[in-house]
C-alpha cells in the first residue's frame, strides 16, 4: 500500500495559477498535496478555509487513529493527540 505523504503540512495562498485556491504543501520541500478552491461568495470563504484546515490536519489525525487503533499510547495520551489533531483541524495550529 502507497503511503500517504508525511506531514506536517500547511496552508498557504494559491500561486498565480492557482490564484483562487488555498494550496496544502508539505514541510519544508513544499510539494503541494491538495488545493482547496475559495469560494467567490463570501458568506462561504470562511469554511473554504475550514476544509483546508481539515485537509492540513490529516496526517495529524491519522496518526493519532492509529495509535489509539493499534494501543501503542495509553488512553490520556491517545486523547491529547486526538484533541491536538481536532485543534489544528479546527483552528489551523
């Protein structure tokens, strides 16, 4: 099975191409995983950006499924890195 690519990841602007997109890159070489289209309304932007931070946050929560999955943490800590995971889904930290 074809790993998925390392994270962190990150969000930034879109380049001139991809002007109205937010691009998910990965750490520090930069390859862009996914873009994420920003909405032209509005009232829809806010969660434009909400689904980025939910696809930033991917390798975060499938790391904590499976060390809760495979009991390789305890119980408090599989939930501190559930709830870390759920933050940066969130709140993009």
């Amino acid at each position: 099975m074809t790993k998925p690519t390392p994270g962190p990841w990150s969000i930034e602007p879109g380049s001139a191409a991809f002007y109205n997109t937010y691009t998910i890159v990965k750490g520090p070489d930069g390859i862009a995983v996914a873009r994420v289209p920003i909405s032209a309304q509005v009232d829809r932007q806010a969660m434009c950006k909400a689904n980025a931070r939910l696809v930033m946050a991917a390798p975060d929560l499938l790391e904590a499924c499976r060390a809760v999955v495979n009991s390789k943490v305890g119980l408090d800590v599989g939930i501190a890195l559930c709830n870390a995971a759920i933050t940066k889904a969130e709140k993009g930290r």
